[in-house]
C-alpha cells in the first residue's frame, strides 16, 4: 500500500498527516491525490468514511499561501459535515503558518460571522445558503479562490441546493490552468450530478472507488416481516443483537418520531435526527449520540449526512428506499476503518422485495434472509456506557480541548479514563463523561475554572 511520503507533498502537511495517525493512502486518496496535486479537476465517487476530506484537504492545502484571504472554497450540504470537515481541515493545516479555516453555515449568528471573514481566512467551509447570502452582502470575496470543492454533492443535488451552487460558482473564477480548480466528490453519481460536473469542472479526472464494503468487513442480513409490525422488527433485533450503538434508517421524519419514542419506551435512550429539528437540537443529539451517552440514533437519510462515528457496529434499515445508491451508502455508515459492521434491512409490504432483488443486482451480491428474532420485548441491556458534559464555550472562546481535559483531571479530580470523546464547537463544548463521575464533573465546573474562567455548564438528558 502506498504511503503519503511518496507524493509531493509540503514537508509541513506530511508531519500533520502523521500526526494524525495517517500511514497509507485509502484508494480514493491513492487515485485522487496525483491529479489533485497536478492542478487537475476531479470527480471522485466514494462512500463516506473512504479518507476523501483527507484528498481534497491535502490538495487545497497544498496550494494556500497565507498572504489572500479564501483561496479555497469547501460547499457542505448540511451544517454537521461543514463542522466536520473544517475540524479535519484544521488538523491537516496545523503544521502550516498563518493559514486560517472558518466554517460559515446557517442556523449561527451572521454578525459574528461577518466579523470573522474580516478578520481573515484562506480556507472557507460552509453551507450553500449561508455562503451565498455572505455573497449578496458582499461580506465574502472569491475573486483569489484556487479551489473550488463541492463534497457530498449528490445531497445538495436533493436538497435543492443546486441553483445555489451555480450562483456562488458565477462569484468565483473562471476555470483553467490558471484560474480556478474544481473538485466535486459524491457517493452515487446520477444524472444530475454528472450534469452539474459538466457546468462546472474542466476536463475533470473521473473516479469511481467502489461503494461496495468488503465482505470480510460487513455481514448483510434482511428480515421479512408482515406489514404493521416494522416497529416490533427493529426492537426485536435490537434487542437479540444488543449493540453499543446502532443507526437505525427511516423513511420520513415522522417515522423517525415515532421510532424513536417507541425504542425508548422499551428501556433504552433512543434519539431522532431529521430536518424539522433546530439547529441546537440537532448539535445536540448529534454530540449525545457520537459521545455514547446515546445507544440508538433514529435517522432520515439526508439528517444522517456527516455523521463521524468511526466504530459503528450496527446499522438497520427499517424501510427500504427506492435508490439503490443510497441504501449502499446508508449501510456504508458500519464497517469502516477496517472495522467489521452488520447491516440489516426490515422488508414488509409488497414494493420492498422489488426493491431488495434491485439493490442485489446492483451490489452484485444476495443479501441472505434471517428469521427475526425472538429475544423479548426490553432494551434494558442497551444502556448508554457515558453521559454528555455539555459547556457553554468553545473554539471562539480560544478554548481547547486540552484545557477542558487538564481542568477536568487536574482541578476536578475527574480520572483521565472515566473522560471520552471532546467535541469543540465554536460556542460549545462536548464532554463525553461515564456515569460515576458525570455529577462531579458538573459540580466542578459548576464552582470551578478553566483558564482561570467561569463557565457554564449541563448534563444533557
């Protein structure tokens, strides 16, 4: 397997990936890096979770200089990838000098944004309409954008962001050798999408890695149900199979609801993730349920894009959508990392087992039928290993995680291994806790400091 060092990369960008833990090139990273690197447009095709932020991070790195504000450009269809992809950003620009990300999504003060822009940065991450009301107020200026980066386009494309798209692409450069570089990633290529590439890339490089997992990584299973008892499918299986966490796929947000209060009922701590939500209450599920104070996450497709949960033994697909792309990304969400990942489908009614024999011919593969499971009618065996240390201050309060660690362990006598994951937001941050020492955290930070600050802080439930 090739191995970043053998690529003309920045001294600089080679000791963050590194850092990182990064040692060999994933297949899109092997295939996209060179065109990348040599200037060239590309459109790639990928699952999530296949390293690609890593490709196009390290080619619109590579060609930053500090001197020019937004010389990259990064649309994310939802607010949680932008958040995501400007974090790794960051990370892999840590070792460059004066190079600034910023993210600029919807649903967070304007003003502040506005005052950060002119503050400064050559790497912008964001939303389509957030960046294009910066446009209409002429807060944001491309006219030295280099890159140009459209991720997870297929969910812009069904989100109706495209017009969007092409108007922020009308503020940018022209395309060329010496104009603008234009880097579109998707997980399913349809039509749409293949048209927006010819609006606007140049001769790009096409790629395909395959959205196929490994057999060895993933096991596929469907269970055949009779209509109405969907909801007592998905407990059942739950309940035998009883994992740590499991990603559970509606069709509609309100199934997701309906799901979600229905597993809780049955004695374990189940969320909903849809586009009805606010923008705190998505953070906020989201944060629970990637910390582990969450076993069961009950999500639309388009709310699940972006999610960054690394070890992911379970996902379930209660009803099976009609795009046949989009259930092989949805179950593409476990076995990643070279991780092994279980995958069932509940298929009841008459049009979903048309709809299994499709996704088979496309995958090239049978997914063979179990027998549902008969394992009781609790989830009491499914309980959340940590609790959710919620506090009110983050990136724009120049807090860093290691303060909330030393404050936490040094001060608040909380023991390292009883701290998980730290998420930092810009105005929040999430501190995954175990049960044991969640309430002395809370009273610590509740009559204690971090840099010698007062903060606030909840446990969120």
């Amino acid at each position: 397997m090739a191995t970043f060092d053998t690529l003309p990369l920045r001294a600089e960008l080679l000791q963050a990936t590194a850092q990182m833990g990064f040692e060999h090139l994933t297949p899109i990273q092997e295939q996209a890096l060179p065109p990348l690197l040599a200037g060239r447009d590309v459109s790639g095709q990928a699952k999530t979770g296949s390293g690609k932020t890593a490709a196009f991070g390290l080619g619109l790195l590579s060609r930053i200089t500090p001197d020019l504000n937004t010389q990259a450009l990064v649309l994310c269809p939802t607010r949680e990838l932008a958040d995501q992809v400007a974090a790794e950003l960051r990370r892999l620009a840590s070792r460059l000098d004066n190079v600034q990300v910023l993210c600029v999504t919807g649903g967070r003060a304007y003003r502040s944004q506005n005052s950060s822009l002119e503050g400064g940065a050559q790497v912008v991450v964001g939303t389509p309409g957030r960046i294009g009301k910066h446009l209409d107020k002429e807060s944001l200026d491309l006219s030295h954008l280099k890159v140009l980066v459209l991720d997870e386009a297929d969910r812009m494309l069904d989100m109706g962001f495209v017009d969007q798209v092409l108007r922020i692409v009308q503020d940018c450069p022209p395309p060329g050798p010496d104009g603008r570089q234009t880097l579109l990633f998707s997980a399913t290529f349809p039509e749409g999408i293949q048209d927006l590439s010819r609006q606007v890339q140049r001769a790009p490089v096409h790629l395909n890695v395959s959205s196929h997992v490994a057999d060895r990584q993933l096991v596929q299973q469907h269970v055949r149900v009779p209509w109405g008892r969907r909801n007592d499918a998905v407990l059942q299986i739950l309940a035998h199979h009883t994992p740590e966490r499991a990603l559970v796929f509606c069709e509609t947000k309100a199934e997701c609801d309906s799901l979600a209060r229905f597993l809780s009922g049955r004695g374990t701590v189940a969320l909903a993730l849809h586009g009805d939500l606010d923008q705190r209450s998505r953070d906020e599920v989201m944060l629970r349920f990637s910390g582990g104070s969450a076993c069961v996450l009950v999500a639309t497709n388009v709310a699940a894009r972006g999610l960054d949960i690394p070890e992911l033994p379970m996902v379930l697909v209660a009803e099976l959508g009609g795009e046949v792309q989009a259930h092989v990304h949805r179950i593409g969400r476990t076995a990643r990392a070279e991780k092994k990942g279980l995958a069932i489908s509940v298929v009841c009614g008459d049009r979903e087992p048309e709809r299994l024999r499709a996704i088979e011919e496309f995958m090239g593969t049978e997914i063979p039928e179990v027998p549902l499971p008969q394992a009781g009618g609790s989830l009491a065996a499914m309980q959340p290993p940590m609790q959710t240390l919620l506090i009110l201050a983050g990136r724009q309060d120049k807090l860093r995680k290691g303060d909330v660690l030393g404050a936490l362990v040094k001060e608040g006598g909380v023991p390292s291994d009883a701290i998980g994951r730290i998420d930092l937001l810009p105005r929040i941050t999430a501190v995954a806790i175990s049960h044991d020492y969640a309430r002395q955290a809370l009273s610590y930070l509740q009559s204690g400091r971090i840099k010698k600050k007062r903060v606030r802080a909840r446990l969120l439930s």
